[in-house]
C-alpha cells in the first residue's frame, strides 16, 4: 500500500503527466492483488484529474462490469505485458 503522505506527491505528478498527454482519461494504480492503490478521472470542472473514491476496493469491485478475463489490468498482471486501450468512444 502507498502511505499516505506519498499520495498527495504521486497525484500532482500524474496530473502533470496526464496533461502533457492529451489522451490520458484516467489513471488507475493498483496492486497485485487488483486492490486499488490510485484511482482519478479526467474531470473538467477541475481542469485535471480528480478521486473517483476507489481507493482500498478491488478494480472487479470498482467496476461490477468487469472480469478477470476482460479487465485489462488483471491481462497485465496475468501476463506481464503492458497493454494500451483503445479509445472507447
């Protein structure tokens, strides 16, 4: 688990970071076990990314839509291979 006073440097910095990519949408950190560690949107009335509240739930918890079949983070910890989505809209 992040401790808590890292949290509010890794924020910032994944804020720059998704600014400097126009594509970035949302960023999700989780651990191993899909216990989500970071979690923020895109939001515009914040003009960056904001919590989305799913910190310390299971990405499968988080998103009752998926499995571990079709989460693209539990491919990557099943794999080893990281993956870049395609845009949904």
């Amino acid at each position: 688990m992040i401790s808590g006073e890292v949290m509010p440097v890794i924020g910032k910095w994944l804020n720059y970071m998704s600014r400097l990519h126009d594509g970035v949408d949302a960023i999700l950190i989780a651990d191993r076990h899909g216990t989500i560690e970071y979690s923020a949107m895109f939001s515009e009335q914040e003009n960056g990314l904001a919590d989305e509240g799913f910190i310390g739930k299971n990405i499968l918890e988080a998103y009752p839509q998926l499995t571990e079949e079709t989460s693209s983070h539990f491919r990557v910890m099943r794999t080893g291979r990281r993956c870049a989505m395609k845009s949904r809209n």
